[in-house]
C-alpha cells in the first residue's frame, strides 16, 4: 500500500503542514485510541447512529491507523493479512462457528 | 477496496465462522475501541514500545475497521481522502504549518 | 460511598431528568470508554496539558464509574481495596519495585 | 478524599514499589483509556457481561482515577460535584427529562 494513492495523498497532507514531528508512534497510538472513543460516541446510547458521522469518526481511525503503518515502515493489509492466518489457528471452524466466545475460553 | 484480496479474505473468515451475526456496527465500533487500548498498552509507561506487538495490535485495529467499512457499504480509501479534503479546509497550511493546535484555536 | 454525598448528588440529578433508563451497565461502560478517550486528548501531542481541561474530562470520566457502580450495587471504594489486596499478590514488592514490567514478566 | 483509608492505601502500595516515577499525568490518562477499553471487552459482543469481570476492571479505571487525581492534587469527590453543577446549566430538567440527546442538539 506504499505507492498507494490514498498513502501518497496522506505524506503529502503531513509534510505540507510539517506534522510528521508530531507523529510518534506513541501519539498516533494515542490518536487511534481518541478517535475510537469519538466513533463509539455515535453509539453511546444505542445501537442506532448517523450513518454519516459514523463515516466520518471511522475514516479518523482509519487515517491514523494508516499514518502508523507508514511511520512503522509496514504494509496495512499485510500486517491483517498476516494477523489472520493467526487468528485463524486460534479459532478453527469446528470449534469457533456462531459462538463469540475468546479462544482461550473455546 | 470491496473486490481488495484483503476484504475479501476478510469476508470469507466470518463467513466460514458464520460471525456476522456478531458484527453489528455497534459491535465494531466497541470492538475497534477496545483494539485501540491494547495497542495503547504498548505505550503505556513510556514511548519505547516492541515493534513486533504494535504491528499485531495496529492489525487488529484495522481489521475491526475494515469489518466496519464493508458492514456499512463504504470503501476505507474514499471515506479517508473524503474526510482528508474537508481536513484541508480546517487546516490551511498558513495557519496550521508546524503546530499541533486544534483547528478552532488556530 | 452509597451514603456518600456525591452518589446522592448523582442519582439526584438522574432521577430529576429520568436518565436511569440509558444507564445499562453497557452504555455506562460505553460512556467510560468515550470519557477516557476525552481525557486521553489532553495529552495528544504531548505531556503537558491544560489542568483545568485535565481535572474537567477526569471528572467525567469519574462521574461514569461511580454510576456504573451504583448501578452494579457495589461500592467504589470497596472494589478498589479489594483489587489491591490482588494486585499484591501480583506484584510483590521484591520484584516488582521499581520496574513497570507487567506481572506475567517480573 | 486525601485523607480517605482508599488514597492513603493507594498511595503506600504505590510508594512501596517505587512507582510514582512513572506516574506522570500523560501515563495515568493512558492507563485510564487501557482499562477502559478492557472494561469495554466485558461487553463487545452483547450486553450481558459477568458481574465480578465487570467489578475488576471497573475496579481498575476507578484506581487510576484516584492515582491521576492525587497526582493533580485534586479531590475526587470535589470535581464531580463541581462538575455536575455546570453540567445542570447544559441539562436543564424541563428540555432534557427523558431525552439522551446531547447539550448542543437540545
């Protein structure tokens, strides 16, 4: 995702506004986690929320999760991709199927 | 993104595991915050963080994003350069250059 | 604390504007999720914040938990004390002073 | 609450094990976010949730509540009541009886 339109658009937008001083790895993870709490607010009393402000908090998290991703020098969907075939060892079909149970409890 | 390798490996995960019925919106939003902690939890007392556990925890953020993007029908990439074009407007590079002001303090 | 000035205060004034019913343990957590995030954005982009903005998302944060435990007919105090008397246990003080390491790597 | 049996607790465990270095204000806000998203866990897939999981980690938030609050200097109780104060004004009874809307949408 390196030469990707949506990456490129984002260094551009950071160097621009010479941000990238800003964005440890630490404050982008703290920037996930106050823009997961903004997303869940959509949600704070009830299942139903403005489909677009939901949008919008989630493309917050997502911006942030991919300025991460860049200033840790890793791939997106690599890293998902990988992480699954993981997830996929700790919950095999047989045992995992329509139970949302944690897999050390399965 | 929706005809992405990854979306689709995605889909075919749950599908397998017959877990959609677990992923509500809401339920991925919950589920997106609490990702979020744990990967805050790698910076919890200090800014150095093991790169190999931040890789892990950042995929799972981004994949509960991305169960949330397809559940709501919308693609990851044109929701973060949508929202990064109205950011452009909050943040005009005269003003915002070098400072990590909120934009209505700017 | 459930004769305590401040819990009464607190049901009080939920009572006055018949709020009980949003107040599921799950919204409440859901609330202290959003809260924490809030206070978390103080120290975004650095260590020092604003106190009066740090004392204000704190009380909030505060005002949740102490709902939620009302709500859960439990006192706070008392499952504070109670979690120490384990936290003890879990980091004795030989092994673990001075160090932030988490107790499954003392 | 500074001289509460909770605080005093709190205080000589943390003193105990030489932990108050890494006690900064940034570090204890992050803490509340981590157990925060941990008591949200209790909750991601439906709203029945076991009662002493729910204790524990409330028990957490509440503990890095009290820590951040002795750090500020601050009474836990104080806040709270001054915060509701201000909070009566954004929620007067007659427009918020029964509604969870938010202040700025009543």
């Amino acid at each position: 995702m390196t030469d990707d339109n949506v990456v490129r658009s984002l260094r551009e937008f950071v160097a621009e506004r010479d941000w990238a001083q800003f964005h440890s790895p630490e404050n982008l993870a703290k920037s996930i986690a106050i823009e997961g709490g903004e997303l869940l607010e959509c949600f704070q009393w009830g299942s139903d929320a403005d489909a677009e402000r939901v949008r919008d908090e989630l493309a917050d998290v997502l911006t942030y999760c991919l300025l991460l991703a860049d200033r840790l020098g890793v791939d997106p969907d690599e890293i998902v991709l990988d992480k699954l075939e993981r997830t996929r060892g700790k919950y095999p079909v047989e045992k995992a199927r329509g139970r949302s149970t944690k897999y050390d409890a399965l």
